[in-house]
C-alpha cells in the first residue's frame, strides 16, 4: 500500500493523470474508482489522451494506464 500513499501526497488524481505519460500508470484505493473512471472519459476526451482502467479486487486498488 506504500505505492498508494506516495499518490496521494503527489497532488491531485487530476494533476497525475494530466501528466502521464504513455504507458505510465496511477494506482489508488478503490474508494476513488468513480472519480478516477470519470476522469479517464472526461479529461482524456478534452486532452486527446486514451486510458485503460483496471481493478485489482485483492489489494482493493483502482490503475489508470496511459495507453496513447
């Protein structure tokens, strides 16, 4: 969970997302699955960005990946 923690003092899920870069990935808890799945339509649609979003059951974690 230590990776989760080091997301959540970087910044906004807005501001590191807006930063990926192809290929780079967010994790964050499951309690924010709405909001980040929101953000990958919304945003990636006005930024010209595509995202895939997957969810690991088992950690109870949410990842954003950056694919183009």
């Amino acid at each position: 969970m230590k990776k989760i923690e080091e997301n959540q003092q970087k910044g906004s899920l807005l501001g590191q997302l807006s930063s990926l870069e192809i290929d780079g990935q967010l994790t964050v808890p499951v309690s924010r699955a709405s909001y980040l799945r929101s953000i990958c339509s919304g945003f990636g649609l006005e930024w010209g960005k595509k995202f895939s979003v997957s969810t690991n059951r088992e950690q109870r974690t949410i990842t954003a990946t950056r694919i183009s």
